[in-house]
C-alpha cells in the first residue's frame, strides 16, 4: 500500500517560470532555422525568444537561488533532448504516401551533429555562467542594484553561449571574419535585448519575491553544475 508523502510543497510559480524558461529554449531551438535580417543585420530568427530564457534563468537565480536554477536548467536541456529525438525520430517515420512535406520537414526541422553540439555546448556553458555570476553579484551587492547583476551575468553568460554556438557550428565553414561579426553582433543583440527588458524583470522580481515571501542568498551554495540539492 502506498502512503501519501506529507510536507513535498512546490511552488505554482516557480513552475511558471520553469516552464516559460524551457518553453523559450525550445521554441528558439525550432525557428532558429531561419534566418532574418534586422537593422541590416543577419540574425536567426531564434534570438526573438532565445534571450528570455536568460531572463527568466536571472529571476530564477535571483529569487529562488542558483541551486533551484540548476535544476531548471538540466530540466531545459533533457527536455530540448528529448524534442531532438522525437523531431529525428519523426523525420525517420515513413510518410503517408499523398504527403509531400518530407523534404520540407528536413529542411526546417532537420538538425546536423554538429549544430546540435554546438547549441546543447553552448546552452549548458552560458545558462550556468549566466546563473554563477548574478549568484556572486548578488552577494557582493548585497541584494542592491539588481539591474547590474542582471545585465552583468547576461554579459558574461551570453558571450560564452554565442562564442561557443558560433565557433563550433560554422568554424572552417565560414571566413574567420563573419564568424567573428556573428558573435559580436548576436551577443550585442542579446544584452540590448535584456537592457531594454529590465523593468520587466524588476516587475517579476519584486512580485516573486513579496509572493513567494523569499529571497535567496547562495552564501553556502555548491556551485558545481552536477550537483543536485534536495529541496527547490
């Protein structure tokens, strides 16, 4: 007979931004594919999205603690996992015999290795540096000037991410050059982005926080991205 665990409480919206950080990781992942021009710069349509899963890891980290980021965080890369396996495996089902998408799906959903390690690398890297710094940040600006952590550690974290994805994807396919103003374009785009959302931010911050009636300090907090605590 199995017994009704008392006490295991989580948190409705801690699950909320969970799933709104995965969302915005997967959803950029797919519409990556494309790639757009904006203010004259050529772009893939995934940075749309693809920063506010920074955002939303920042006020993970900030409220709830870097260890309840982590977990979040591995939870976005199985789950971006496992839609590059269903997609894969979907691509592989044979077709209905008066369905003529199959070349289409390839091409928009289809995934190279190499792309595929260069976005997980990159994803893993920039998502744990991102919530490394805004942890010590806080910490050294004892909870003030939230605005510096969050455009700090998005600063750092997003220039490991884009120099990661752009170097491994396109390293030896494209002249040195326009892999360097890939990077210094996306990662420019990205932080402008986080900028611009700070009042944003400040607004789910402060609403979590007198919510939820907590805010985290990693004083005592393992750093290690393998480590998993018990408790959210």
């Amino acid at each position: 007979m199995l017994k009704r665990r008392r006490g295991l409480k989580i948190s409705f919206w801690f699950v909320i931004i969970a799933c709104l950080f995965v969302t915005c990781l997967i959803t950029a992942n797919i519409i990556a594919v494309k790639l757009i021009f904006f203010s004259g710069f050529l772009v893939p349509a995934g940075i749309i999205v693809f920063p506010l899963s920074y955002l939303f890891g920042d006020v993970l980290t900030e409220v709830y603690g870097y260890g309840s980021a982590r977990k979040v965080i591995w939870l976005g890369f199985f789950c971006n996992l496992l839609a590059v396996i269903a997609i894969f495996l979907g691509g592989l089902a044979p077709a209905a015999p008066f369905w003529h998408g199959q070349s289409a799906y390839n091409t928009i959903l289809g995934f190279t290795p190499r792309l595929l390690a260069a976005s997980f690398a990159a994803y893993l890297v920039g998502e744990f540096v991102n919530s490394f710094v805004l942890a010590k940040l806080k910490i050294a600006t004892r909870g003030r000037w939230l605005w510096t952590r969050t455009i700090g550690s998005t600063f750092i974290g997003e220039g490991f991410d884009t120099v990661i994805f752009v170097s491994v994807a396109f390293w030896g396919i494209i002249p040195l050059q326009s892999i360097l103003i890939a990077i210094l374009t996306q990662w420019l785009f990205k932080v402008v982005y986080e900028i611009i959302a700070t009042p944003f931010t400040y607004f789910v911050v402060g609403f979590l926080k007198k919510r939820e009636g907590i805010d985290t300090y990693d004083y005592h907090t393992n750093f290690s991205p393998l480590l998993f605590q018990r408790r959210v």
